[in-house]
C-alpha cells in the first residue's frame, strides 16, 4: 500500500513495458469490486487499486460523512486477490492547497445521475484523469453498474486521448437480485428485505417489452409503479435510454438502457439493465 503519488510512479517505473490494470473504487469492497480485480488480474501483468473516497464527486456533504470505510479489510481482500499495488491517498495529496483544474465532460453527463448530483461526474472525469495521468495504466475497469459513469468515461478517453483500453464489466447481484453496492451496508434489515424489489421492477419491464410494450413512457411507469407499491421507497428517477447517447426513448426499437435511482429509508442506491426487444 501507498500514499504518495511519487511512490505509485517509482512502481509503475519497476516494469515500464508490463501491461497494468487499474481498478478505481472507492473501497468498502464487495464481490462487485473483486470482480473487476480477478478481471484485470487475467488480463494483465499487474493489477493496481485505488481506494480514494473522492470528495469532488459527493454534492451532499451528509453522503460523504457517511460513506462506509474499513480499509484495514480491503486491504486484506486485495492481497488475497493478488493485487500489485493499492494507493490509499488522502484527499490532501489529490487536491493540495490551490487545486484548480476540473474536468467536464458535455452532454451525456447531463441527465440522470448528473442531474441529481450536480458536480457529480465533473468529480468523477477529474478525478480519474488524474488516476490515468500518475498510474498509466494499459487497462482500467469500471462496472456496468454505473452504467452512466461507464459511458461517461468511454467519452472522456475518446475526446481527451487518454493511451488505455477501458474495460466495462457485468454488475454483480446478491442471490435475490439486488446489486452489491457498499450502500447496501446502510440498509436497515428490513430495508434489506425490500431492496430486491428494484431488480424485480426492471425485470418486469423487460418482461412487459417482450410482450409487446414498446412505448418508453409506459415502460417508466410501470417501474415506478411497482417500485412505489412500497411506501418506503422514493423514486428519484426512471429512465430508458439510448445505450450509447443515453436520450430518453420515446420508443424501444432493439435494445435500451434501464436505469433506476431510489431512495430506501435514507439510501441512495442506483440500478440498471440493458432491456432486449428480442
Ligand atoms: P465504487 O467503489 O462504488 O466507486 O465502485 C468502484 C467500481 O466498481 C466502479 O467501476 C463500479 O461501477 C464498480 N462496481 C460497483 N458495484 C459493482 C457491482 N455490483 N458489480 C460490478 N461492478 C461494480
């Protein structure tokens, strides 16, 4: 594990000409996380993490607070996943006194996940620039979990010339359906009980699109109408999307982006799936 950025340098230097992975997360890490790890452990000579709960991306300042952290646990995990290198920075070294360059990437930030938390993915492009910049890295992995982050960075590699191969993989779910998040620890045990039923929703609209329901507006609605049967949850956003654009469909052709944002109790969790005509 290390702190500084000459450190992550003097290593990368170690083996110039050897393929790297990057997974950038920040920790509290699940099977989710892992995933990505045993990814880039396949596919490449080192595998390096980051674990950096970057304040530039939280517009809420009471989410920041808390954001579940143990890092002597990750630690841990990532060891026994053959992990080369772990940068645990702390926020001073990312953004010392005086920090004053920020990425914003256009239109696909937008909506969604953009609009709920301005600031958010201008936080996220600035800060994994500068991840690119200090590791470069052959490859670096992100989850299909956040799916609009997932896009968002395929944009900014593309506009801003970054030297690597971004690598997007399957979200990973509990056996009920729910996927991991390190949220789902602020889950009360009954609200655990009623996450899954975000899954469920998305699966019955995919159920109702092979049925024969095209129409993006009824789709929306019959999302949010089965996730709001539960008093519990607030339904932030439903949005079926263009999968590369992530415009609104007014009707569902071939394939399209389910994402869903909910509030449990006080939990903020996200979700989608790629919905299929065929
Ligand atoms: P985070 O620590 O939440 O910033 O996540 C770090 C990386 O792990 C991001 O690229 C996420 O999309 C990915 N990730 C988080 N949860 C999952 C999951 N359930 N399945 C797959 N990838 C995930």
């Amino acid at each position: 594990m290390v702190e500084d950025i000459a450190s992550v340098r003097a290593e990368r230097a170690r083996y110039p000409t050897d393929s790297w992975g990057l997974v950038p997360t920040m920790g509290y890490l699940h099977e989710g996380h892992m995933s990505l790890v045993r990814r880039a452990r396949s596919e490449n000579q080192h595998v390096a993490v980051s674990i950096f709960v970057n304040p530039a991306q939280f517009s809420n300042p009471g989410d920041l607070d808390q954001y579940p952290r143990d890092e002597a646990r990750d630690l841990a995990m990532l060891e026994d996943a053959g992990t080369n290198l772990v940068w645990t920075p702390h926020p001073d070294t990312v953004y010392p006194e005086g920090y004053a360059t920020y990425v914003d990437i256009g239109r696909i930030t937008e909506r969604l996940e953009g609009a709920s938390r301005p600031g958010h993915f201008r936080g996220v492009a600035t800060v994994v620039s500068k991840l690119f910049n200090v590791f470069e890295p052959t490859r670096a992995y992100f989850g299909q979990k956040d799916a609009q982050q997932a896009a968002t960075m395929q944009r900014m590699v593309r506009d801003l010339n970054f030297n690597l191969d971004l690598v997007i993989c399957p979200t990973i779910r509990a056996d009920d359906g729910l996927a991991l998040s390190s949220r789902n620890a602020r889950l009360t045990d009954e609200e655990r009980i009623l996450a899954p039923r975000i899954y469920d929703a998305m699966m019955a609209a995919q159920r109702a699109l092979h049925a024969g329901t095209v129409n993006g507006g009824a789709l929306r609605a019959l999302v949010i109408e089965f996730i709001s049967k539960r008093p519990e949850f607030r339904v932030d956003y439903v949005s079926i999307a263009d999968t590369a654009t992530l415009r609104e469909l007014e009707t569902v052709d071939d394939r399209a982006l389910l994402s869903v944002a909910v509030f449990l109790g006080d939990v903020r969790l996200i979700d989608n799936i790629t919905l299929d005509r065929h």
